[in-house]
C-alpha cells in the first residue's frame, strides 16, 4: 500500500486541510506599511490596510481564521495599549470585521507587546505580580471581544486568567465568546524570532518565573485540566514539536477537548534558514512538521506556514 501515490493517499491515516490552520500575523500603526521580519522570511509587520489584505488572502486560501498581535506606537508600565478600546487591535478587528467577513479572528490577550518592560504583567521590584495582571488581561480580553474578536487567546500563564476572564466577557454580555488557553506554555529558546516580530524582549530577566519549566509534563497536566474547570473552550501547547509528548499525553487526557498546537517562530525560521543554506527540502519540511503536529494530537495549528501550506494541498 505504500507502492505507489495514490495508494498511499487511499490508506493515509492522519490529514492536512487549510481550515485546521491558524495565521499569526502583525499589526502596527501607520499606512502602506509592510515591514520584512528579518528573522521570519516572508513574513512582515503589517498597517491595518495591509493586514486587511492579508486577511482577504487567507480567507480565499480556506484557512481557520488568522490570530492577531499588536504592536504599538508607545508602550508604558501599565501595558494600557492592549485593553483600549482605541488600541491597535481593537481597530484592526473593526477593519477586518468589516472588509473581510467571515474570516475567524482570534486575539492574542497578553500584555508583553505594550509593556515598556515586556513581561507580561504588573512588575514590582523585579517579579511580575500574577493577581494585578489578571485584571488587565480581563479588560483586555473583553475590549477585544467589544471590537469583533470572534475567540480570545490568553498567552501570558499568568494563574487564574482564564477565570477572571471568563467572568468579565459574561458580565459583559459575551457570554458566547470562546477561550482558547495557551494553557502548556513553555518558557522556551524558540520564541526568540518572534520576540523581533512582536518587539517584547523582557528589558531585564527572563520569563521563566511564569512560563512551564521545559523538563515537566506533568505540571502541563495540571496546568491544562486547571484552564479547562474555569473555561477554557480550547486547549494549547505551545512550542508544538518540541513539546509533541505533551500534545499526545493532552490528548489522551482530554479526549472530547478541542486541542490546538502553535508552531513557533523559531520552528519555522529553523525549516527556513536550512532550507535556505540548501540542506532540506523546504515544503517536504514543512508539511511533515504539520503532519507530526496533527499526528500528535492537535485538532488545529496556528503556524507561520499556513497560506504556503493550504497553497501545497490544494
């Protein structure tokens, strides 16, 4: 059954479509803007007029929807940008909203990308205070849902976010808007090419305080099934490959429970970067690393390889 193609596709037990994929992609002030990531070939930072664009993109490619990040003009200790109303991707969501309906838009809730700190939190001393920040991952998540953001994505691992959040977004009246929990976060070295996209390099220390120790996956149990009692309607692990033991044993342990996995910037720029010296072959890469991503577990990808991915497939 392997001899040929088409057999192989005949008995081929684990799938890809676009609409299991999630585009991370990033939003700045200003106009005809299209800024290149040098960490990130092919991807850019991106003015709401050219994001609206992308999005018109990736819906007409049949992805699952497209996650926001923020990046502001100016950011303060209060992380203010990310829970105004007139924030960058408050108005990025209205834009979309309007020019592109239909397309599923998540939002990253987080507080790194508006910080003058970028940590994710309330700092006092040198230590991110966890309760003071849930307040404003909260009005965040809410000011978010206000804009037109069909799921909210709560990235920061700060303890008892997602509570809080579900209890503002009801109090709200968005009783129907869905949780998607980073809820496996690891404090990982693979985020290093996203932390250029997104402009949140800690300014002092590191964020190993609040993100999961790499050697543990039985805290990412505890972690996960703790998000999901306070209302996570889905569950992530992020990194995705590194981390695929976690996603299985996820889905072991979660069996009825909508499961994402996020394929990170440093993953892909590793694919990009070999396959740009000429030692592997960059699509064969590509949809292989996607594959053992669902192969493991995950119902859906948020990657950086979306629109080249569904392009391959369809």
């Amino acid at each position: 059954m392997r001899r040929s193609e088409p057999l192989r596709r005949l008995v081929r037990e684990t799938r890809l479509a676009p609409e299991q994929m999630i585009l991370p992609l990033f939003v700045i002030e200003g106009e005809g803007v299209r800024k290149p990531i040098s960490s990130m070939p092919g991807n850019f930072q991106l003015s709401i007029d050219e994001l609206v664009k992308e999005c018109a993109e990736a819906q007409s490619l049949g992805l699952g929807g497209v996650i926001l990040f923020g990046i502001p003009d100016r950011k303060d200790e209060l992380a203010s940008g990310a829970y105004d109303d007139q924030g960058i991707v408050q108005r990025a969501l209205r834009a979309v909203k309007r020019e592109v309906p239909g397309l599923a838009l998540v939002t990253d809730v987080c507080n790194c990308e508006y910080t003058s700190h970028g940590h994710c939190g309330l700092v006092e001393g040198e230590e991110v205070a966890n309760d003071p920040t849930l307040e404003w991952l909260a009005k965040s998540a809410v000011s978010h849902a206000r804009a037109g953001a069909d799921i909210v994505a709560p990235s920061d691992m700060m303890d008892g976010r997602v509570g809080a959040i579900r209890a503002a977004l009801d109090r709200a009246g968005f009783t129907d808007t869905p949780i998607l929990s980073y809820a496996a976060k690891y404090a990982s070295c693979f985020y290093g090419p996203f932390r250029e996209a997104a402009e949140s390099t800690p300014q002092f220390g590191d964020r190993r305080s609040y993100q999961m120790d790499p050697p543990n996956w039985r805290e990412a149990m505890r972690e996960m099934a703790l998000d999901f009692d306070e209302g996570a309607d889905i569950l992530m692990v992020k990194p995705a490959m590194p981390y695929l033991d976690i996603l299985t044993r996820a889905r072991e342990r979660f069996p009825d429970v909508p499961l994402a996995a996020y394929q990170v910037s440093g993953e892909f720029s590793m694919i990009e970067a070999a396959a740009r010296n000429g030692w592997i072959d960059r699509d064969r890469a590509m949809m292989e690393s996607l594959i053992s991503i669902r192969r493991a577990g995950a119902d859906f990808v948020l990657t950086y390889f979306a629109k080249d991915a569904a392009r391959a497939i369809s």
